[in-house]
C-alpha cells in the first residue's frame, strides 16, 4: 500500500508490504471551518476571561500586534484584518505589527508580504531586535526578563500565534509571542534551560518552561491574545480569543481532543513534520522526532521525513556538529547552550534507535547531523530488514502537529 508524507511542498510516497501491521497517525479529521474568518471574529467577539479588544483600546493612544514568524504556520494575514478592526474601533489608529524573531534570522521582503497579506505597505510593521530590550525583572526561576523596547512603551499588547505540541513548552501559542519571541537572548537561553527538567515535554501544561514564560509576560503584560487550532491543512479549525492563559487553555483543551494519541511502541516510525515551513530545516524538523519518540521501541527505526530546503538552520547547532554524538551529550550536561540542545537531543536519540532523515540534503550533512541518509523506500527496507516480517509500523504524516503520548 502506499502512504503520502508532506515534503516540503509536495509529498513523498513510499510503498509497504500488506503483510505488515501499519497504523496511521493523524489529528481527528476536522475539515476547516466553514468560513474560516467567520470563526476567527467569533473568538474575538466572545473572548475568555477578558473584555473585548475595543473595549480594552479605549485605555490607550498606540498598540503593537505581535505576529509569528516565517518558521511557523500561523496564518496571521487572516488574523490580522478583524484585530486591527476592533483597536480602530475603540478608537486606537496607532498600530505597529512586530514580528516576533526571537533568535531566528531575519525576513525577507516576500515573507513579510506572505505573513501580512493584504495589509502589507498599509500598516507599520518591525522585526524584533535581540538587541533593543529593557530588563523588567526577573523570574522567580531565575530568568531575567527583557523585553522589545517598542513592547514595553506600548499602551495595548495584542498576540497572535498557533497551539500545537511543543516538545519542552508543553505547548506553544500564548504567553509565547513574548518569550521567546520578542525578548533578549539571554532570557530566551535562561528559559530554555529548563527543558532540562524532565517536566518540560510536549503536551503538558505544567512543563516548568511554559511556567517560567507565562511569569515572565506577566512583567510587560499581554492585552489580549488570538490564537489558533489548524488542522493537517493548515486551516483555521478553532480559534480562541482573550486572557493570555484563560484563552489559550480553551485553545489546549481542543487541540488535545484532535491531536493527542496514546500509542503501544512499535518497530518502525516513519514521521514528517507536516511540510513546509515546518520541515524547512533541521533544527524546525527536529519537533515531530519528540513528537513521535514515545511511539517508537528502544532499538528501533525513526524515518524522519523532512525537505530542510535552509539546511541545519542555526549557526549554533551547526557549530556542535563538528562533535561526535558522546562529545554533543557530554557537552549539553554540562550546561545548556541555545542551538547545541539540539544537536544534544538528536544525539542522544540516535543512540538509541537507528535514525533515518529523508532530505533534500547531500549525504555527508545528514551524516555530520547524527542521521542515516537515505531514500525512504530504502530506510523502510533497511528497517523491515532488521527488525522481521513481525515488525509493527506508524506512519505519521503530520509530526509537527501530533503527539504520540505513552500509554
């Protein structure tokens, strides 16, 4: 039979035998909403646990709409139009959209008009600097908390984002849009450094990660937040709207319905990301791995399909990959390093399982990334070899929004 994997834009196929059992993990079959903007309007007129933004606009002159990334699926040139609507209405005509970089690179101009749509050269919109925050504080975790200037000086905060799993936050959206995404790169390192906590893993809303974040946005404090569920397509299937933690639980609860799945290990995982931008590098790809580690045995095979078009993508990680796996481990105990956990992470997994990466990558790449390169009907052959006829198979096709959670 064959089964389709997202690459990039496009999908590979790859061919199993009938005789062998196959489960496919997918989120529950949600088509998008009907009318997806209809859906979007319906979470901000009925926000949880706040008042209306318009209502809310009426406390301030100037406002900044944080917005993600190219690296992330968020369809912000739909959220865009309603939220900037409601600060109008309630009388704020200042508005600055601030892309929320985090310590990612910078954008280019097709981006910015790909993520802004129609509102691209109407409205004022920045990218983050790392270099431009004023310290709040600090975090009773011990995270210095420092914010984007143009966040802290402006009299509404509004977030935008997409929940799904996120392999040390527990979950992204919220009170993520500002920590990471617009703060310093020592508080973004200080906060990560509590993935090494064994709480902070994907899908748990007490992972001391996504703790320490929601303490920290407290400091500059989040105005409103609209965040959204998508499913495998990218279309907007939920929306929720409101306080920072109150509507980002409502957000949590849906999601966990759709995408959670508790699974019995089997031999051989073949995941992808879910396509571009998700797999557009290794370090972005390296999520659907935690997504889908649970759901593989010890000795096992992870085929992960991923297109990586930009490469590793952090100059960091690239670095630690001139160690050998002991030496990436070895190093990572010894102190947190943003971009060398992932070189630490993947490193530890491939010592314990046989880990494939299906790329548009040259061989010698994958190889320095701690991966087996191969075509993937040639890694499942690989696999069906070692581990027999008996070998139990899960296909996931759209890792970076799924979690496979141990029974």
């Amino acid at each position: 039979m064959l089964y389709h994997l997202p690459f990039g834009n496009t999908e590979i196929s790859v061919d199993i035998p009938a005789n062998y059992k196959v489960s496919v993990l997918k989120p529950q079959k949600i088509r998008t909403a009907v009318d997806e903007i209809k859906e979007i309007k319906r979470a901000i007129s009925t926000p949880v646990g706040s008042r209306r933004l318009s209502d809310i606009a009426k406390q301030g002159k100037n406002a900044v709409i944080i917005v993600s990334d190219a690296t992330r699926p968020t369809p912000t040139a739909k959220l865009l139009p309603p939220l900037v609507s409601e600060l109008k209405m309630g009388g704020v005509e200042d508005i600055t959209v601030i892309f929320g970089l985090g310590i990612h690179r910078k954008q280019t101009e097709e981006e910015k008009r790909a993520i802004l749509g129609e509102l691209y050269g109407k409205i004022k919109s920045i990218e983050h600097d790392v270099n431009n925050c004023v310290n709040l504080g600090t975090t009773t975790r011990g995270t210095p908390v420092d914010i984007f200037r143009p966040v802290v000086d402006a009299d509404i905060v509004v977030c935008t984002g997409t929940i799904e799993f996120h392999y040390y936050a527990g979950y992204s959206g919220g009170a993520k849009s500002v920590l990471p995404a617009v703060s310093s790169k020592r508080s973004i390192d200080a906060n990560h450094a509590l993935m090494l906590d064994p709480k902070s893993s994907a899908g748990r809303l007490d992972s001391p990660v996504r703790e320490d974040i929601e303490e920290a946005a407290a400091m500059p404090g989040i105005d409103f937040i609209l965040n959204v569920v998508l499913n495998e397509r990218k279309g907007v299937v939920y929306a929720a709207a409101g306080d920072y933690i109150g509507a980002h639980r409502k957000g949590v609860e849906f999601l966990d319905r759709i995408s959670k799945v508790k699974v019995e290990p089997v031999d051989i995982v073949i995941v992808s990301p879910g396509g571009f931008p998700k797999d557009i590098n290794i370090f972005q790809s390296h999520k659907a791995l935690e997504h889908a580690r649970n759901a593989v045995k010890d000795g096992g095979s992870i085929i992960l399909v991923a297109e990586c078009r930009e490469g590793y993508g952090n100059r960091v990680y690239e670095e630690w990959l001139n160690l050998n796996r002991d030496e990436a481990i070895e190093k990572f105990k010894c102190g947190f390093v943003m971009g060398g956990h992932k070189a630490a992470l993947i490193a530890a997994l491939s010592k314990k399982v046989d880990l494939y990466l299906v790329s548009s990558l040259p061989d010698e790449m994958i190889r320095k990334a701690y991966f087996i390169p191969a075509t993937l009907q040639d890694a499942l052959g690989d696999s069906l070899r070692k581990h027999g006829e008996e070998a139990k198979i899960i296909v996931m096709p759209y890792g970076g929004s799924m979690l496979a959670a141990g029974l």
